[in-house]
C-alpha cells in the first residue's frame, strides 16, 4: 500500500468487537484492518470498554478509546461468547443494557467529533455503528463521509420491517457500504440500495506469515477440526450427532473444538448423550498465536454451519480462510456467503447442513481419501490466498476510504484489489 505524503487523513472506526487487550482471543479483524490501514490514515478506533480493558491505548499505531456504558465489572455485552446477539439470546438481563451500550456509544461520538477532527467514518456493523455514526453527524453537525460495513448477522438476523427500515437508512446515508460475500450484495438489493454503491469486500487473513502451511508439522490422519464461537449458526450439534457413524468406519476419530459461546454446556450435554466424550475435545478459546498449528494438524477442517431460527447466518466464515492458509481441507455447511470461498468439489466440499448422515458420509469418504484431501487443500490455498490476503484486502478498503475522504463520487467497481 502506497504511503501518503504529508498530513495522513483522520480515519475514526466504530466497532462493537475488538481486542482487550494484546493476544487477546476476541476476533481481531476489525484492528487488523485498522493497524494495516494506518499506513495511509491517522487512525483512532471507538469501541465499548471491557472488564480487564483500558479506556486509552495504543495499539499497533491505532488510538483506541473505549467508551464505558455501565458497571465495568458487568460491561459483557458487546465482547467474548458470540457477540451482541447470542448474548441477547443467552441471557435476557443483557436486553436491559442495549440502551446503555447505544447511548454510551452515541454519548461518546459525540463528544469524540466536538473534540477532533476526522475526514472519514468506518462504522462496522449497520447496526448499532452505522446507525450511531448517523445519529451523531446529525447531533453535531458533522457533515463526515461515513462508510458502513456490514459483517453478516446485521443484516441476516435483524429482520422486521421496523429495522429494515433502519438498514436502509443507514446504507443510503452511507457514502458506501462494503459488504464480505456476494451472497450479502445480493441481500442488500433486495432492500432496496443503490447497487453502484455496494462493494463486495472481506475481511482479510494473514496467509503470508500467520495462516500458513509447515512442512515440518505431521498432519493427523483422523483429526476434526471445528473452529468458532458456540452458537447456533456454526452448526456444532450436526457435527456431533454424525459423529457416531464417522466412529463406526474410523474408531479412531477424534473431533477437537476451538472455541467458546452461550451453547457450550448444551453441546457438552449433547456429547455426553451420545456417548462421544472421549472422542471429542472442547479447548475453550484459543488465541490467534496457536490456531495455526490446530489448522496445520488437522485432518479435516468442518465448518456445519446452519441458517438459525432467526435468520442469523454466515457473512463469511474466515475460518475456512485461515484452514485454507494451513494447508487444511475444508469440509461445510452449504450457506449462501461460503460459496465466495469455496467451490464445491474444487476447494471443499459442501453439504446440505440438515443432513446428518451426508456430513457423516462425506467426512468418511474424505477420512479414506488422502489424494483427494491434498487436491483440496491446495486448490482452496491458492484460491484463498489470492482473494482474501490482508494485502489485496487493505489496498481496496484503503482505496475505498480515501475517496471517501476526499469527497469523491464512489462507485463499487471502482474499488480494485
């Protein structure tokens, strides 16, 4: 990415998920892209305070400010266990902090653009940023580009006709909205926005020197893998009721599972019903620093992944893009958005996520297939690395965001990697 010269413009990003602190397991993505974007801005990131967190810090050249919006001690809402919406799900205490979380976030905007001074907004999430970052140019006057991200579950899950109205708005007060699959355009259309405003843009992974293969690791011949937070839409009880048939062919299977969320003791419960304990491994989170090597040992990496009950589903999956950069075949769920990395039969297999015993019968027939297992892992390695790097990826947000700061008319195919 080309440096600017002189004053670097002033980049502020609204995000309801980021890092504590560093190495925490919490999804780095929204500071990844925001540490690389600081070649060419001044970047200052607003995101909610968390019980061991900092309200001010540096990180990797970003200004972090975290905005307090109850007891610290109970501010859990927005971070670890799946994110705003599971924990909505999971506990009905945490409805009581919604107009807390909005009004903190919103209070400290405000007070954040009478303070300084900022070219252009990133909101991640339509909502709340995107609504916010609306709210507040109008409370103070601002008359600052903003540019929407939306991640998948704002805009699958938040359904209604009450809050499509609020997408809307917020996507038509938007110098542009990026979007991370097609699968998510195509859903942006049917609400109605302009298409030349919409780029498809995922969020990256670092397949140059995190995510990659190691000749020197010893791939399993009998490893499943399963990476992500515990809820609904990741699928995880199909995985583990095809388990018992997987075991009948290959007794010696074992399935690992990387991650934590409000369905935890269920799926533990699940396990133990189907009498499989003690061939699966719940690890609990697990920090970006030793994903690698799950990946790199893995036998197969199988993403169930499932449309829930209230329409929340994939905007992506980076997980499979992080496999993919291991080296690691990729077995999944059929979703629309996964379709943007993986061709069925060509870099992974996909299988209809209601059929237990097809996800059964394929991971058997990939567990007796070794040839076919390297084929895919290296079609899915040079796919995924041409299309979801963090280099191609920063270079087009980059883009994306200058002209946005420069005031310039953006159109979405503009936006080149």
């Amino acid at each position: 990415m080309k440096i600017v010269d002189g004053p670097k413009p002033r980049l502020l990003v609204l995000t309801s998920t980021f890092p504590r602190w560093s190495q925490d397991p919490e999804p780095p993505f929204v500071y990844e892209l925001s540490r690389r974007l600081t070649e060419r801005f001044a970047v200052t990131v607003l995101a909610p305070r968390a019980p061991g967190s900092l309200e001010r810090e540096s990180m990797g050249g970003v200004q972090v400010i975290r905005f307090p919006y109850f007891f610290k001690r109970w501010e859990h809402l927005a971070t670890h266990g799946g994110g705003i919406l599971s924990r909505l799900r999971s506990n009905p205490f945490y409805y009581l902090l919604v107009p807390l979380f909005l009004l903190g976030q919103l209070w400290a905007l405000v007070r954040l653009l009478h303070r300084e001074p900022f070219d252009v907004i990133h909101a991640h999430w339509l909502i709340p940023q995107g609504l916010i970052a609306v709210l507040a140019r109008r409370l103070t006057n601002r008359a600052i580009p903003l540019v929407c991200t939306s991640h998948g579950g704002d805009l699958f899950a938040l359904s209604g006709s009450l809050l499509r109205r609020v997408k809307q708005a917020v996507m038509n007060e938007s110098a542009m909205v990026t979007v991370v699959s097609a699968a998510m355009r195509t859903e942006c259309l049917t609400i109605g926005i302009d298409p030349i405003k919409i780029a498809v843009i995922p969020m990256g992974v670092d397949m140059q020197q995190h995510f990659t293969p190691d000749p020197l690791i010893q791939r399993s011949d009998d490893t499943l893998l399963f990476v992500g937070r515990l809820v609904e839409k990741k699928g995880l009880p199909l995985l583990l009721r095809a388990m018992p048939q997987i075991l009948v062919s290959h007794p010696q299977t074992r399935l690992i599972i990387a991650g934590s969320g409000p369905l935890e003791a269920q799926l533990r419960r699940l396990t133990a019903d189907l009498r499989i304990d003690a061939q699966v491994d719940f690890l609990g989170m697990i920090g970006q620093a030793a994903l690698p090597d799950l990946y790199r040992r893995a036998t197969l990496f199988v993403a169930p992944f499932v449309v829930a009950n209230g329409g929340d589903q994939e905007g992506l999956g980076l997980v499979l893009v992080e496999a993919a950069g291991c080296g690691c075949p990729l077995v999944c769920g059929r979703v629309p958005a996964v379709a943007d990395v993986i061709q069925d039969g060509l870099t992974g297999i996909l299988v209809d996520p209601h059929l237990t015993s097809e996800f059964a019968k394929t991971i058997i027939g990939l567990l007796a297939d070794p040839e076919q297992r390297r084929r895919l892992a290296a079609n899915a390695h040079q796919h995924c690395r041409a299309a979801f790097d963090w280099a191609s990826v920063t270079e087009r947000y980059g883009q994306l965001l200058l002209r946005a700061a420069d005031g310039s008319t953006l159109k979405a195919d503009q936006i080149r990697s």
